[in-house]
C-alpha cells in the first residue's frame, strides 16, 4: 500500500525519518541532493541567465557610463570594481537558494523525504552546492568579460588563488545565509523579499566607490562591516597591493559567519520539519 504523504486529519504528525545508516549513508544523501538541484540548474537556464546577466550589466554599465568620472587612486578604476562585483554576484545568486528552501519547506517535498532513510539537513547542503555552482560559474564569466573590457590585475598566482579561496568561503557563507532565510521564511513569496537583504547589503561596502570620500559615522560603519573587509581583501590579492591584515581579519569574519548561519539553518530546518 502506497503510504499517505499528506495530513489526512488536523494535528496529525509527519511520521519521523528512519534512521540512518551512517557516514556511508550521510555522504550519499549529499551526493543525490546535490545532483537534484545541479539538474534543476541544467534545466532550467533562466538560473544561469540571471546568474550572470545582472553583475555583467553592472560591470558593464560602471566600466563604461559612471567609471570615467570615478577616480580611484593608484589603479584603474576597473581593477577596483571587478573583485568588488564578484562578491556582489554571489549576493545576487543567493536570492534563488532562499526561494528553493522555502518552496521545499511549504511545497510537500520535504514531507516525502522524511519518509526515506536520508538524512534531513542534505537538503539543504544540496542548495548550498547548488548555488556556490552557480556563483562559479558566473566568477568566470565575469572575468572573462572583465579582461575583454580592460582588467589588468597585478598580482601572483598564489595572490589569486588566496583570493579565490576567500570568495569560496564567503560564498559559502552567504549561501548559508539564504538557506537560513529561506528556513525561516513562512511562504515562497516572502522569501523572495528576505532574499533581497543579501542582494543589497553588499552596497554598502566598497564594492563600487571606495569610502574615502563618505561621511565620518557612515564610513567607519562602511570600513569595518564584514561585506568591505571581505572585498578589500579579495582586490587587494588579485592587484597584487599590500592586503595588510585584511585577508585574516576576512578569513575570521566568514568563518565565524559560515559556521554560525550553518549552525543555525539546520536547527531551524529541523525544527519545522520535526515540529
């Protein structure tokens, strides 16, 4: 007999999931939910398409429309503004995690899962995968394009790969954070809207102008807020200019924030799914 997923009565219960059969059982749980939500990626390329299209327009449009009159000193101003749009790329792909756990949540497919053997929080690492996949491959678009219009960054091999290891991380990080969002959110639609803090909170940063230039209390919030010291660090390892103790100071921030918003994800998740 084919078991009733639904609730038939109200206060009926989701039945709790079976035990699982450990770490062996736990890896492969990962594997079929990252493959799930890479398939979803490949079959639905307006994902990719949004992806990429609105941080290649703002490279665009800041390159060419507002960059001559952006003055930057001691680099072009392009340098400065290709490290800061990749992470504010990854701000932009976070928006899709948040509204995919929230229609997993409120939609009846996490009400199946639990009827398997698997382990509950895969799902949400297979969203978090999903969107560090995305954000890859928009990274190299983007800097394709980036070299095509003019970057030129200076600095060494090993400079890049520490740089690119950061963005790692803080993609890490901020995809958690949309999982935790998406968690917390109660329809599909208000996702949508919480996904909007991770889209614009990287503005307030020196993603686009640098903060010499702003007012004194505005400034110091800008300067020392995890978003700058992140960027800061990134541009400063892919032009090859002194990082100063910005690449650790990062490394702290996004460490702490990735495991604190895991931490916090998982605990929500389960609670709603067990409650």
């Amino acid at each position: 007999m084919t078991q009733t997923l639904s609730r038939e009565t109200e206060g009926a219960r989701i039945p709790a999931a079976p035990e699982s059969a450990g770490l062996a059982s736990v890896l492969s749980d990962f594997r079929v939910l990252i493959g799930r939500n890479v398939k979803h990626i490949t079959r639905n390329p307006e994902m990719l398409l949004q992806a990429v299209s609105l941080p290649v327009v703002l490279l665009l449009l800041f390159r060419f429309m507002f960059g001559p009159a952006i003055n930057v000193p001691g680099m072009a101003y392009i340098d400065y503004l290709v490290p800061g749009l990749l992470a504010i790329s990854i701000g932009f792909n976070s928006t899709t995690t948040v509204v995919g756990v929230a229609a997993d949540l409120t939609q009846g497919l996490v009400e199946r899962f639990r009827s398997m053997p698997m382990f509950g929080p895969a799902v949400l690492v297979g969203h978090v995968a999903a969107g560090m996949l995305r954000s890859l491959v928009s990274f190299v678009i983007m800097v394709a394009i980036g070299f095509a219009i003019g970057f030129r960054p200076g600095g060494s091999a090993l400079g890049w790969l520490a740089a690119i290891g950061l963005l790692v991380l803080f993609a890490a990080g901020v995809f958690w954070l949309a999982v935790l969002l998406g968690s917390i959110s109660k329809t599909v639609e208000g996702a949508g809207g919480l996904g909007m803090i991770l889209v614009f909170v990287p503005y307030a940063s020196s993603a686009l102008v640098p903060t010499q230039a702003m007012p004194g209390v505005l400034r110091v919030i800008v300067d020392n807020q995890p978003f700058t010291v992140l960027m800061d660090a990134v541009r400063a390892l892919m032009n090859g200019t002194p990082a100063g103790g910005t690449a650790w100071l990062a490394l702290a921030w996004w460490g702490v924030i990735t495991v604190a918003a895991a931490f916090l994800a998982v605990r929500k998740f389960n609670r709603r799914t067990k409650g």
